[in-house]
C-alpha cells in the first residue's frame, strides 16, 4: 500500500486514481509541485496522473512555473514528516 499520496485510501484495497477531472483511471505518475506565492521552496504538494493525464496535467502546472518533478507512482517516495496536500 502506498501511504501518504492522494488518492489512496488505507482503508480500501483499490489504487489511487488519477487528479483529473472525472477521471477514474489507477494513477501511475505523481507530479510534484508547489505555487511559490504560497509554498516555501521545500514544500512539495502532489497530483496524481494516468498516463492519458499525465502530460494534459504537467502542463497545466508548468506553464504557471509550479511543476517540480513528475516521477512514477512504484517509485515516489513519502516525506518522513508529511504535510496535507
């Protein structure tokens, strides 16, 4: 089980599913991000991404300069001291 990422649910067996509207789809990417008028330079909030999202979404957060890094779901690792996204 994944912890600490959007969309899972430690009470349900599903995967997390992907951050875009209406979209139902088991994620496979986590896009990092943080809006600087808001977030100190460390903060990292997440989305999650199913393939077919996954570029519609990072650039989404890239043309506004938010995007930090997009990784694989299996290979994201949670924060020891986790914030809420």
């Amino acid at each position: 089980m994944i912890l600490n990422v959007p969309g899972s649910d430690p009470s349900s067996p599903s995967s997390p599913i992907c951050s875009a509207k209406a979209c139902r789809a088991d994620a496979v990417w986590v896009l990092a991000w943080n809006n600087p008028k808001l977030h100190t330079p460390e903060r990292r909030k997440t989305w999650l991404a199913c393939e077919e999202h996954r570029e519609h979404l990072s650039q989404f957060l890239g043309v506004r300069g938010f995007l930090k890094d997009v990784v694989l779901l299996e290979d994201w690792e949670s924060p020891e001291s986790p914030e809420p996204s």
